[in-house]
C-alpha cells in the first residue's frame, strides 16, 4: 500500500483517523491529536512485517512536526531504528 503525506488511515478499532505525516515504500509515521495533553498521538506503519506501533528507542525524538516525522522516516528507513517488538500490534486498516 502507497500512502503520501497528508492521506488518512483508519485503523481498526481506533475512532479517529491518523495523518500520513511522512512515508517510503516500506514505512508511514501517522499521527492524530491528543487533545488532554496538547499534542499528538504517533504510530509507525511497517508494511513490509505487517505491524504498526511505536520506535523502539526509550526516548522518542517526537512526532509533532513534519521535520520530526521525516527523521524518524530516515532513523527507519536506515535501519538505525525499528518499530518496537514489545509495542506493537498487527497492522489492519479499514
């Protein structure tokens, strides 16, 4: 599946829809709004391995701009990082 930045995915038992914020071949970063705390909500989409959930570094750089979302894109895409083996569920889109 091709997504580009900007297009919406709705996951499967989640109510609100999550934004593309950066995408390859392999990855998207989705994010949507977390109102409580003024900020937003990520997840990493791994098509390759079928999951989605969270990088596995135990202090995230953040997701909340653009030019975030696109070096965690680069931190993927390169293998520095991957989605989290403990955090991570399987991926299924509506």
């Amino acid at each position: 599946m091709k997504y580009k930045k900007g297009d919406k995915i709705k996951f499967a038992g989640e109510k609100q829809r999550y934004t593309v914020r950066a995408s390859n071949d392999n990855f998207a970063i989705c994010t949507k709004p977390f109102n409580p705390r003024k900020t937003v909500l990520y997840t990493v989409v791994d098509f390759k391995k079928n999951i989605r959930g969270t990088e596995n570094l135990i202090f995230c750089f953040g997701a909340e701009t653009d030019k975030e979302c696109e070096e965690m894109l680069e931190r993927l895409a390169s293998g520095e990082t991957e989605v989290s083996y403990r955090n991570n569920i399987e991926l299924d889109i509506e």
